[in-house]
C-alpha cells in the first residue's frame, strides 16, 4: 500500500491552499455566518478550477484523478472550514452515482457534476442516532414506471440551492439508492452548531422516482455493495474534514500561547500547556495517519477497506473532541467571546465528528471485526 504522497499531489495540496487563503479566509466565513451570505462566488471559483471534476473518470466527463488527490482537497477544505456544497457533491453523490449507477446513469449525472452544473448530497439515516444500512427503515415502493419514496431523512449536508439528493432506501432484502430533485425532497433547514454548512431535513411524501432516476438495479447485492463502498469515501472524507479543521484550530492555539504572556513569560512555557499542545500534536499525526491509510485502502480497494474506514473516523472523532476541549481551555477568556475565530472550527469539527457515525459506533466496528 502506498502512503507516500506524489510530488504532484504536494503541487495540488499548496495551489488549493493558496486560493482558499485568498478566497475563503476565515473572515468570509464569519459573514456566510453573520449575514447568511450565499458563497456561490467562491463555488463558482471552484468550478472554474475543475474542483468537482477532480476524481470523475474521463469517460464521464471528469479529469480521472484517484480518491488520494480528492482527500487533498477535502483536508484544505477543512483546514479553512469552507462552506459551499463542493463537499457533498464530490464525496457523497459523486460516489454513490459512480459506485451504484449503470453506465447510462454515470454519463447523464458525473457529466454535470463535473462542470458544476449539478451539485447533490446523499440522504442516508432516517434516525438521529442511526448511519448505518441496517439502522435504514424508509422502503422504496414498486409503482408503474417507477419507485415511491414515503418517510424523512436526517443530516443532509444540503442547502436550498442543492440540485439532487440520492435517497437510500430498503428493497427488499437489499438497498437501493434514487436521486430525486431536491425541489421535490422538500428540504427544510435545521438550526444547527454549524452555521457555516447548513444542514437539511429531507420530507419525502410518497415521491415518485423514476426508473432512469433509480441507480443500478435496486435490491440487487451489486447495489448494496455499491452503496457501502460509496459510503465509505463519504466517511473517510469526512474524517479528513474534521481532521483539517482541528489542524487549523491546533495552529491557532500554537500562535496564541507563543504571544500571550504571563509573569512575563509565554504561556507555552508552562508545563501544564506544553502537555496539552503535545496531546493535541499527537491526536491530530494519530487521526490524519489513520485518515490517509483508509484513503490508500479504498483507492487500492483492500479487502479490509471497511476497517480501515472505521478506525479513521474513530480516530478523527477522538481527535476533534481532544483538540476542542484543550484549544478552549487555552484560549482562556478569550476563547468565550463571539469576536474569536475558534468557536467556528469547534463548531465544524464537532458536527463533522457526528455525521455518518461517531468514535462510539465506528470503535464498535473495529471492535466486532476483532472477533
């Protein structure tokens, strides 16, 4: 397995930080915060950058780079807590389409993926606690022509102007996953700790999804395959995200016990601080190590690919809630105020850490493939 990052892929990681420094500096999110401002400027720079075609194969209109270039990106999008559905829609539909459609459907939905005229996410849990297959209960119905879909799905990292979601749903003894029209999944806003990524609740009153809308064969074990590959780059990627925002918070707090100074001296001098940077140094190498292994896994399809998945977002969770809990502490009084920036990376970090499952479900996973 490869875990060597490429000179290109170094290339890649420097020019995507350069622009979102420019572009997407913490003060443009604190006004998609404040003032609900629509970052379709800075999606619309990503799209002139090919950012949504990165991992789409040639033949479906893409630049057919691997899943390695694509955790790059995602890490430097946390890393600067970007709002925007760019995530979602390379991580989540993108996959699901890729893993799960028929050749036909890759062209008709990666095509427009790729040149950003479709954005989409992916609806999964019809429960707050349950991101598994197995916790899923919505149940597609055959009708003439096609699926209805009845029920509500939870945690969709989706936004009023997202183009398409990619419903699961039981068939049968199987899984089977349907992009519906977002216009048509009545999505409603959730007021969530994260104001800089609006999550959605998605109320589907029996919709009818086509059979061109339904992805592969519904039911069938291919599909259910598919779909769990697809969740796991979903997963890992956001493993990734929380681990670049706690890296970026972890910098924040290094600057600041360099600069603030007590009985004359910086704070970072103090043994009792010095321990809490290394803790948080150590969970953030632990976490991203753990993260990359699960991206090298899934690129090279390893048989053990779902382990590898679960114990990056384990660890990434275990990581976030370190790295928040001490990074507050440190910041003292300041760390209170609405007018500090680490509030916005705790808040990120912490909703990552608890979509698509947390340590304790994913720790549960390592634990049961032990046995």
């Amino acid at each position: 397995m490869e875990l060597e990052f490429t000179t290109e892929q170094e290339e890649l990681r420097a020019s995507v930080r350069s622009f979102l420094e420019k572009e997407c500096p913490v003060e443009f999110v604190r006004a998609v915060v404040e003032t609900g401002e629509a970052p379709e400027k800075l999606w619309g720079s990503m799209v002139a950058l090919d950012w949504p075609a990165l991992a789409i194969a040639e033949e479906d209109g893409g630049i057919g780079l691997s899943f390695v270039e694509m955790a790059v990106v995602v890490e430097e999008l946390g890393r600067a807590i970007a709002p925007g559905p760019l995530l979602a829609t390379v991580t989540q539909f993108a996959p699901m389409v890729r893993e799960v459609g028929t050749p036909e459907q890759r062209r008709r939905f990666l095509s427009q993926v790729a040149s950003g005229a479709v954005t989409g996410a992916v609806a999964l849990t019809d429960h707050p606690r349950g991101w598994t297959l197995d916790d899923v209960t919505m149940a597609a119905e055959r009708a003439e022509g096609g699926w209805v879909l009845h029920g509500t799905k939870l945690g969709l990292l989706a936004d009023a102007g997202m183009d398409e979601i990619a419903v699961i749903a039981r068939v049968g003894e199987g899984m089977g996953s349907f992009v519906v029209p977002a216009a048509e999944a009545r999505l409603a806003p959730v007021h969530s700790l994260d104001a800089s990524r609006p999550l959605h609740t998605a109320t589907l009153d029996r919709v009818l999804v086509p059979d061109d809308r339904a992805l592969g064969e519904p039911g069938s074990s291919a599909s259910t395959i598919g779909i769990t590959r697809a969740l796991h780059e979903a997963t890992v990627a956001l493993a990734l995200e929380t681990v670049g925002a706690c890296d970026a918070l972890f910098r924040m707090v290094l600057a600041y016990v360099k600069d603030r100074k007590q009985f004359g001296v910086p704070i970072g001098s103090f043994q009792a601080v010095k321990h809490k940077m290394s803790n948080m140094f150590l969970a953030l190498e632990r976490a991203r190590s753990l993260c990359y292994f699960a991206v090298a896994a899934i690129d090279e399809d390893t048989p053990t690919r779902a382990i590898a998945v679960s114990m990056a977002k384990a660890a990434s969770d275990d990581c976030q809630r370190l790295v928040c809990r001490d990074s507050f502490q440190s910041f003292g009084g300041i760390g209170f105020t609405w007018e500090h920036d680490g509030h916005l990376f705790i808040k990120r970090a912490e909703t990552s850490a608890t979509l698509l499952g947390g340590s304790a479900q994913h720790s549960i996973a390592v634990a049961a493939s032990l046995g």
